[in-house]
C-alpha cells in the first residue's frame, strides 16, 4: 500500500519490496526542519507504522544535503512562551517512538535538528560527503532535540562536549571511528546501500525485528538485569510466533522462509 498523503516539504517513494523511503525536499532552504517539515515527517512515519506492507523505512535528505538544522527564520520569531506552547517536543517523541526499523542515508551537512533528526534513526548509513555537528551555540543557543543526551551516549562525554561546546563539525570517517554511524560509503551509493540494508532487513520476520529493536533500545534505558529481563520476555513472545516455526523449517529444509508478521 503506498502512502496517499499529500506532502509540501518530503517525498515518500517505495523503493523496494516492505521498504518506504522519506526524502526531504526543501532543497532551497538545505532542508532546514520547519515545523510543517516535522510534521510531514512525523506524518510519513505514522502511515509506515500503520500500514503492514512496510517493514522498514529509510530517511535521508538526497544526495547534496541531510538537513542543516533548524529553521531559523521560524525560530527567530518564538519567545519562551511560544516555546512553551509549541508541540515541537510531541513531534520529536513521535518520531523517537516509530516502531519500525528506521534508517537515515545521510550526505553533505547533518547539523544541529539535522543531527538529532539521524540519531533518531536506529542505523545511520554516511555518505563520504557527511558532517555531523551540534552547532547550536554559535546562534545563541544549545540544543533541544535531544542532541547532549543521544550524541553523548553514542560518541561519549569528550567528544560530545567538544562538538556542543565548541560548535565544531565532525566528518564521516570520525563519524564511524566513534561509533555514530554504522558504515560510510561513496555519496552517490549512500541512498541504494541504505535501501539496500533496509530491503534486507525487511526479509527478516517482523514481530523479531520490532522485537529485537525495543530490547535493543531498552538497554539505554533500564539496568542490564530489567534490560536481560525484557529480552527474555521477548524472546518467549517469539517463540509463539507463526514466523519462528516458519524459520525454523526454511532452515532444516534448506529453503528460503517465507515470513507472514504473525
């Protein structure tokens, strides 16, 4: 089922077999993150979620450009009260929540929103071309989508102060030796080798996939014994499944599965 929305801001494509794929398109603006722009994001991910056809999606900005941060020209114009008042916050929950394998193909600039916005993702594939950077405080500012928790617990506390502190980039080859993305490859195969990942992933059986990726998340969150406990409970879950039988067979009878989602 392909998504019927109507976007401003993002193209939705499926380029493969279970696979949805979200480009941002403000390319004047270098896909600076608007609220609308959020928005449609979030709107994407929703119809991915609910739509059983679509095990794993990919976002990226396209070849030139991830997203170069917030849209500053919207910023200027919030005070504290409007700040308060905003559901920018609700977005980013929205997009964290996603259940479904999510992974960004980022080339050229990732800063600041643009940043936050790939760390949201569960795999993030780098383009030679990529910068990552938290370049808040040269305008004023820090950042508020969760750039000092995600970036410090990826890259640790040293790496991550100096590019909140100190604005400065970093560029993709620092990007993998410091464990922020999965892999880096040339530009112009970013956006098929994510595609190509995802495809991959989307073969798998998804109650483990969506599974394996929430036990994987917890373990940011919780001690490594409730961490161990909830993959236990998830890998009994799994065995009930139709899927595992499935696998189970394909294997013995040396034959690929044929996974169904139940």
């Amino acid at each position: 089922m392909t998504d019927t929305h109507t976007y401003i801001d993002i193209i939705v494509t499926d380029p493969a077999p279970h696979v949805r794929q979200i480009t941002m398109n403000r390319p004047k603006q270098l896909n600076a993150l608007s609220a609308n722009h959020l928005h449609e994001i979030v709107a994407a991910l929703n119809a991915a979620a609910d739509d059983d056809e679509v095990r794993a999606v990919v976002l990226t900005g396209g070849e030139k450009v991830f997203a170069a941060g917030a849209d500053l020209n919207e910023m200027a114009k919030r005070d504290l009260v409007g700040e308060l008042k905003s559901e920018r916050h609700r977005v980013w929950d929205s997009i964290r929540r996603f259940p479904k394998p999510l992974i960004a193909a980022v080339n050229g600039f990732a800063l600041g929103g643009g940043c936050e916005l790939a760390m949201h993702a569960d795999i993030i594939i780098a383009g030679a071309t990529a910068k990552f950077g938290q370049p808040e405080v040269n305008v004023g500012i820090m950042p508020g989508a969760g750039g000092t928790q995600r970036l410090a617990r990826t890259v640790g506390k040293s790496l991550a102060m100096r590019m909140v502190l100190s604005g400065e980039m970093i560029d993709a080859v620092t990007a993998l030796r410091s464990g922020l993305v999965a892999e880096v490859t040339p530009y112009e195969l970013t956006i098929e080798r994510a595609v190509r990942l995802a495809r991959t992933i989307a073969e798998k059986p998804p109650i483990s996939v969506r599974l394996a990726k929430e036990a994987v998340l917890k373990s940011f969150d919780l001690t490594l014994e409730a961490g161990l406990d909830f993959e236990r409970r998830a890998f009994n879950i799994i065995l009930a499944t139709e899927d595992r039988k499935e696998g189970v067979a394909a294997f013995l009878e040396k034959r690929r599965p044929a996974f169904k989602g139940r």
